[in-house]
C-alpha cells in the first residue's frame, strides 16, 4: 500500500493506489488555500520518491514547478513510498 511521510516530522499515512494526496497530506501539516494548483500554498518538495506521483499537471507547469518540486493539491500517488517536506 502506498505511504506520504513527512521527512521533517516521520510522521506518515497510508493511502491507496492512485489516490489523490491531499487530505492525507494536510494532516501531516501542509497548509492549503485555493486546493485548484492556483495560489501554491501547498507547495512541497519531494526528497524521495518522485517517481511514485502522478506526472506533472499544468497548473503546476505553469508554476515552474517540476518532479521534485510538487503543488500537494495536484498529486496522486501511484504506488510505494513517498517522503516530502514543506517548501
């Protein structure tokens, strides 16, 4: 089953596959504003597991974001772990 950690805290949770990261992401501590991939307020970084997300979409195109650098709201993860921190 797939896991979100937070890298700064350890804290993590479960998710399933291809499940949107959000909720699950918000408590462990990331802040969110408009969740539509506008404002950037959830914006994170990805020091392990990139490849275990969705690919890019293009809000976050459009925010210079890349694989390492992810809007929360936008993601899905697709299998494996996935640690992030808050950028």
């Amino acid at each position: 089953m797939p896991k979100i950690t937070n890298n700064q805290t350890r804290e993590s949770t479960e998710l399933g596959e291809d499940e949107p990261i959000r909720e699950a992401i918000e408590k462990l501590g990331v802040p969110f504003g408009c969740e539509e991939g506008i404002c950037g307020t959830c914006m994170i970084s990805i020091p392990e597991g990139e490849d275990n997300l969705s690919e890019l979409t293009e809000a976050e195109k459009d925010l210079m974001r890349d694989k390492k650098h992810r809007l929360a709201c936008q993601c899905r993860i697709k299998k494996s772990e996935v640690k992030f921190e808050m950028s």
